[in-house]
C-alpha cells in the first residue's frame, strides 16, 4: 500500500479491543498510544511471513504492524438497547492484568475454557481467566448471552469461541483464534486474526469491502489494524459521533463509510486530535469528495489491490 495510504490510517493501526459494561450507561474508555515510533513486528502465520489467514480470494491480512502518531483504540458503549457491551479497540502497551491460562492452547480444567475479561474495573479485556463451559454451548454464528457484562468472561459459547457483539446481554459467538501467537490463524477462510489488547483478545473476525459496508447489523467495515491492506467487520463505537472531519480516538468511532485517519490528511479535520473520519471513495467517481483540495487517493499501491478492491479509496489531500 503507498505512504499516504499508511499515514491515512496511521490512527486506526492498533490492535486491542475494550468494551463496556450492559449496565453503566456510558461510554467505556480505551488507552491510546500516541507514540510516533513504535513498530511491532511480532507474528507470522502459517510459514508464510506477515499472514495470519486469508478470507475468501481476495485478501489477505498481515500481523505486522506499525504504529504511528496519533492510534485510535476501539471502545463500545453500554446501557440500553442502542448500545453494545463490548466494542472497542485499544493498542497493546506491554502491560496488561492477570492471565491465570492460555487462549492458544486452551489449558484449562476439563468442563472449562480459558477467556479474556476485565478485572480491573475498566471496561477493557486486559486479562485472561478459566470460565465454565455451559452445557449445549454455542457454536460459530450461534446467539450468546453473557453473564454480567460483555467483559466478565463468563458466557455460554462453547470452547474456543467468545460471545462477541453483545448489546443488552446478548451477542453472536464467534471463534478465537487458533495457532500461536507467533503463527495466528483462523479455522474460517473467510475470516481474519485480529490479535489486540495487549495479545488477550484473539478474535477471527469477518472480511468485507470498505465500498459496500457489508458488514452485518451496524458493524462497520473498516482496515484490519494487523494489516491496512485488508478489512474486517467490527463493532461501531461512533455514538452521536463519526460524522466526517469528526475528531476519532478509536479504530471504530467513525461512521459507516469512513475511517479513522491522520488529521493531516484533511484541512478540515483538527490537527490537534489523535485522529480524524476520513471518508472512503471510490476511484472511478469524480468529484466525490467534498473536502477542501480533497481527491479520491487509491487506497492500494498501482497493481497491489487484491481483485475487486481496485477501486477502494479514501478521501484525502494529495501528498
């Protein structure tokens, strides 16, 4: 993908998720890294360099990622039927709570299941604990309920997969990653590892086409943060907000069809935010954009689009 693709969604590059709890009525609040410096180069998959699986013919999604100026995490909201107990994204920081277990090998009693929750108190999956495993425990794509919140841990998925998406105490199950964490994978091929909060939330989440915004539900389309060039379904988390030039903390605070960006990459958007909605467009339309000096920037360097994404772009300053 070109430079100005990589500064464009320099914010959304994070790779932890936080969520809220069913009950307190706010928004959950995510760490965000504004170092300008940090690289982690910290996975492969499968033997092949950079890949944690591939989704469908078409793409293909990296575990190498860089950080840049400004990285949005991603956080949910909680409280009534509008909002989700467990949405949002925050990049790793070395740290992180207790892990009493491993999510990769699943090394928990028999008739339990190791998950990742929150035991501190903020909203955020930061550690990872053995759960019970309910009886006639759900499957992939199966409904889920939680017990609590969407960050205790505890819900009726079977083992190896999460009750994820969850708004009033019910979600959808969805797999956990599978392999290691040096080589990620997903048991779907048209799924992705998105590996996060600090390597406790390992989640095989859907591809979809930035142009369509064919996520199910509300979830929005939007990049992979192991890897740019490929996008995944994920919670939205923009609340009243997300609107375009909307100052973002968070992968998924924008809108459906726009992006956490660089604020640099519009005059409109406040060079003083971590990050700034972006619009995607498509190349083949002229005049779309609306931003001052604004064009349609191809989203993938000239013949590296995966087929069918030829024509993804965002909306942006020319560099």
């Amino acid at each position: 993908m070109r430079l100005m693709s990589n500064r464009l969604i320099s914010c959304a590059l994070v790779s932890a998720l936080v969520s809220a709890c069913g009950d307190d009525g706010g928004k959950a609040t995510g760490a965000t890294n504004p170092n300008p410096n940090t690289t982690n180069n910290d996975t492969t998959s499968s033997g092949t360099e950079g890949d944690t699986s591939t989704g469908g013919p078409d793409q293909t999604t990296s575990t190498t990622s860089t950080t840049t100026p400004g990285e949005p995490t991603t956080t949910g909201t909680g409280g009534d039927s509008s909002t989700t107990d467990g949405s949002f994204i925050t990049p790793p920081d070395g740290g992180g709570g207790t892990k009493e277990c491993d999510q990769w090998t699943q090394d928990c009693p028999e008739g339990q299941k190791c998950m990742p929750y929150s035991g501190d108190g903020d909203n955020a999956w930061e550690s990872l604990k053995c759960t019970p495993v309910m009886e006639n425990a759900g499957q992939v794509g199966d409904p889920c309920t939680v017990e609590g919140s969407g960050v205790s841990g505890i819900d009726n998925c079977d083992e190896g997969n999460m009750c994820w998406d969850v708004v009033d105490g019910v979600g959808v199950c969805v797999a956990l990653c599978i392999g290691s964490p040096d080589a990620p994978d997903c048991a779907s091929p048209m799924a992705s590892c998105l590996i996060s909060n600090d390597g406790v939330l390992t989640l095989c989440l859907p591809f979809c086409d930035p142009l369509l915004q064919d996520c199910a539900g509300d979830d929005l389309c939007i990049p992979n943060p192991q890897n740019p060039d490929a996008f995944l379904c994920v919670l939205d988390a923009s609340g009243e907000e997300g609107q375009e030039y909307d100052a973002c903390e968070y992968i998924n605070a924008c809108d459906k069809g726009f992006t956490c960006a660089n604020p640099e990459v519009a005059l409109e958007c406040d060079t003083m935010a971590i990050g700034c909605c972006i619009a995607f467009c498509d190349v083949t339309e002229a005049g779309i954009c609306t931003g001052q000096n604004a064009e349609c920037l191809a989203w993938y360097e000239e013949g590296q689009a995966p087929p069918g994404f030829e024509n993804v772009g965002f909306c942006g300053i020319p560099q």
